[in-house]
C-alpha cells in the first residue's frame, strides 16, 4: 500500500480504531511509520474501543502540520465542538494507566475464538477467526430458515437451555 501511495502521490487516511485489537502473532504497524509515508497519511484515532468511550464521539487525527492545517479549518465549519467533560476524561484516559487495554485484548481474542468455533460447528456456516477487530463474517451455504438456524446454533453459554442465533435481515 506504501508503495502505491508514493507512486501515485496520493494521500492515505488511515483509520486505527482497532490498533490494540490483534491476536495470536499479528502485530499492529501505523502506515505512516513506513518510510515515505509520514509526509502523505492522516491517522485517525478513537477512544471508543480502547477506553470504553463510546458514543462520546471524541478522536484525534495525527499527521504532518501541512496536512493538519486545512484539515483544521473543514472541521470548525463542519462539527459541533466535544464537551469539555468529554475531553477531560480523553486526556485522563491517555494520561492514565493503560494496562486494561492488554486485558480487554486478551479477552476480545478468546471471545472470537469461542464465537468463531461455536459458529463452524453448524453445518453450512464457515466462519475464519479474525485476526483483528472483534467482528466475524461467517459464510452461510445451508438452506435453513433463519428459525431453523437458531435451533441448530449451540448456545454461548454453558447454562443456556436452548442454543439461539440472533441476526438481523
């Protein structure tokens, strides 16, 4: 994607949301940290996954200042200011300490092998465990109603009585 970028000039907006979130031996790298790439990127930060704040809608954008600059401006026009609460609890979290994050990781990743797992042992359903992120995007190749592929769902819970698979159409 570096070189891409370079030999087309382009700017890259990279959106990191989900930077603590990677398992097993995947480790995050911020595209602007390859060289070349400083000078072209806008990272998008959000304390919404990390620091649990979510609905708070309070973010950072990290680039070069001439890039920041315009950027800047196209904001005061476009969005209502965040709280003051709302960034004093920001600096708070960044200032704080930050090993929860690790926990949470940790806890995000057995939950996606558990729900990946649970979710390929239904015939018809391919589930792959995510590397990163806490999302799964299972395959369906069955011909089941969706009521009878709530019956067929084991239950996430030990003490469940009756497995159930909740989807939205």
């Amino acid at each position: 994607m570096a070189q891409v970028a370079i030999e087309h000039d382009l700017l890259v907006v990279c959106d990191e949301t989900y930077e603590y979130f990677m398992y097993g031996e995947q480790r995050h790298v911020t595209l602007a940290t390859f060289p070349g790439m400083w000078e072209r990127t806008l990272t998008s930060y959000t304390f919404t996954k990390a620091y649990a704040m979510s609905g708070w809608r309070l973010g950072c954008i990290v680039g070069p200042k001439q890039l920041l600059e315009p950027l800047r401006k196209v904001h005061e026009h476009t969005a209502s200011f965040v709280s003051p609460f709302v960034q004093a609890a920001g600096i708070a979290a960044l200032d704080g300490p930050q090993n929860h994050i690790e926990g949470w990781r940790l806890s995000c990743e057995t939950l996606r092998s558990v729900v990946a797992a649970r979710l390929n042992s239904v015939p018809g359903l391919d589930c792959a465990v995510p590397q990163g992120a806490t999302f799964v995007f299972p395959r369906y190749s069955a011909n089941y109603t969706l009521a009878e592929l709530g019956t067929k769902a084991p239950a996430l819970d030990d003490n469940q009585e009756s497995p159930a698979l909740i989807c939205s159409a």
